[in-house]
C-alpha cells in the first residue's frame, strides 16, 4: 500500500499538518476518508468488516466515472487493511489491567515493577502493563496501599487529586467527597484543588467535601484498615457508613439528618455487632438488625 506510514499515522492521530496535507493529494486519501472517520470514536475491535466493505461499495463516485472490478478490488482490499490496523491497534495500544475488589473483600498484588499494592475493600486500580516502563502511572477509585520500588516516577491519579513518589510506601483512600494521603516512608507529593503539598513519613492531608485541612501526624507503621481497623477523626457520618457497609457488604438504614454530623471514633472489621455498636454508641443512636444484611440505626 502506497503512503502507508503516513496513513498509520492518520489513524491513530500522530499525523502532522503538514504530511496530513501532503496525504490529502493522494487518491488514497479521497478512497479511505470516510472509512477513517467511521473508524474515529472506535473503542473495541468488534467492528463488523462485512458491513464496512457494504458501506465502502456505496461511496458516492462521480458521475459518468466507470469503476473497473480491478479498482474495487484494490480499494476493497485497503479498506479492509485499514480495518484490520485499527482493530490490532485498539487491541495491542489500548489494552489495560484492572484490579478491582468487591465489598468485604481485600487483595494484594504486584505491578510490573515489583511495586506491591494492597487494595482495600470495593476499590479499583487501572494501569498499562505495556507502557508500564516508560510511565509508572496508575488510577484508582478507592483505597491502597502502596510499596513503591526505586525507580522512575511513580504516580497515583484519582478524581479529587494525583499523588506523585519515587520509591516510598504510602496509602491514597478516593471515595465520593473523601480523600487522603498518608505518608509511611519517603517523600509523597499530592497535588489538589490546585495546590501541591509535599509529606514526609508521619504526615497526612485530608481533603472532605472538597475542602482541603492541614497536614496531621501520626505513628502508625501501616495503615489501620490493614490491621482490620477503622478510625475517623471529625469525618460526616455518612462516610463512616459507607465504609462499614464496605467492609461488611451490608445496607445501613438511618437518619440522614446525621450524614453531615462530625464523627470520630473507629470499628473494628472483626465483628459486624461490635462494628455497629461503635458507630451508634458515641451519637445515642439504636441499633435494630433486621437480618444479616440490613441494619437500621434509629435516635
């Protein structure tokens, strides 16, 4: 195929102005155009190559113009070269690893590097094994726990904010309205609603509802919910809530006029009525199990 560099690079969007304005002069161009724009929001390879040769037979030719069965073959053959390409390319480029876990349920696992990453009940965490080399970069929704290897930067991004590392061991919890960070070993820095801040082993940041606190201190050597503990200092009870019924994989009932009213205390994830107690004794609320998984917390 003629121009056959220039039009990879048509395909997955490298291709510069000025060698896409030299492909516009090529009779290739004029033939693979709408085939290339059919193709422009492809997200899996489950294209239909039957359909997209029908679809090509149908291309408007200009008038009085014969086409030879010679011609439709050649343009035949491209388009489904095209088609091949970009399903190979969809299938080899964009290609990531997701881990995720359910409620009640905690995993650990290795990144390409060596890293070790224990995640947290009802989290998830997306990378690119392929490109794992050239960009130690994750996502996460949720909580982890993170030993970093040495080695080229190493970046956490979530939806309230991305942490960046060489090699420490911190742990990032992103759920909806909480996020925090909290450094074990070496340097972590968080970037945030704009702002950068920079821990060191002991130190946390905490950012609720958006609104970001100071850094704290602590003395941990991991974080609690690896010790099957949960504690919350001045947290809207709701997000305590939520994460009892994370660890558990129960439904909570209760009052919302209590989900904004500041909470510290902490359970344990050993047993579901101690857990519950714990939460209900500090704001005098009873505690009522309808059965093993439906609890309702009343004033």
């Amino acid at each position: 195929m003629q121009h056959e560099k220039e039009i990879l690079k048509w395909i997955d969007g490298t291709i510069t102005d000025s060698e896409l304005a030299e492909l516009r002069k090529t009779p290739e161009y004029a033939q693979l155009k709408p085939i290339i724009e059919k193709t422009a929001n492809f997200k899996k390879p489950d294209f239909n190559v039957e359909q997209a040769l029908e679809g090509f037979t149908k291309l408007k030719q200009p008038k009085n113009k014969v086409v030879t069965l010679t011609s439709w073959k050649k343009y035949a053959s491209i388009a489904a070269a095209i088609i091949l390409m970009v399903s190979l390319y969809f299938v080899f480029a964009n290609t990531n690893t997701t881990v995720n876990t359910d409620y009640a349920e905690t995993t650990i696992f290795n990144l390409p590097d060596a890293s070790e990453v224990v995640l947290n009940s009802g989290s998830e965490i997306v990378y690119s094994k392929k490109n794992w080399e050239k960009k130690r970069e994750l996502t996460l929704s949720g909580e982890a726990f993170f030993k970093v290897s040495k080695g080229k930067t190493f970046d956490v991004i979530t939806d309230q904010g991305t942490v960046t590392v060489v090699g420490t061991q911190f742990n990032v919890n992103e759920r909806d309205g909480y996020f925090e960070v909290a450094c074990f070993e070496g340097k972590v820095q968080v970037t945030t609603n704009n702002k950068e801040v920079l821990l060191t082993p002991g130190k946390a940041i905490i950012m609720i509802q958006g609104n970001l606190g100071d850094v704290t201190e602590f003395n941990a050597v991991t974080p609690d919910w690896m010790n099957n503990q949960s504690d919350f200092n001045e947290v809207p009870f709701a997000l305590v809530i939520e994460e009892l019924e994370r660890e558990f994989n129960v439904k909570i009932n209760y009052d919302k006029s209590l989900a904004n009213k500041q909470f510290t205390g902490g359970f344990n994830h050993g047993d579901l009525n101690e857990a519950v107690q714990s939460i209900a004794f500090p704001l005098n609320l009873k505690v009522t199990i309808k059965d093993q998984n439906l609890i309702e917390l009343n004033e």
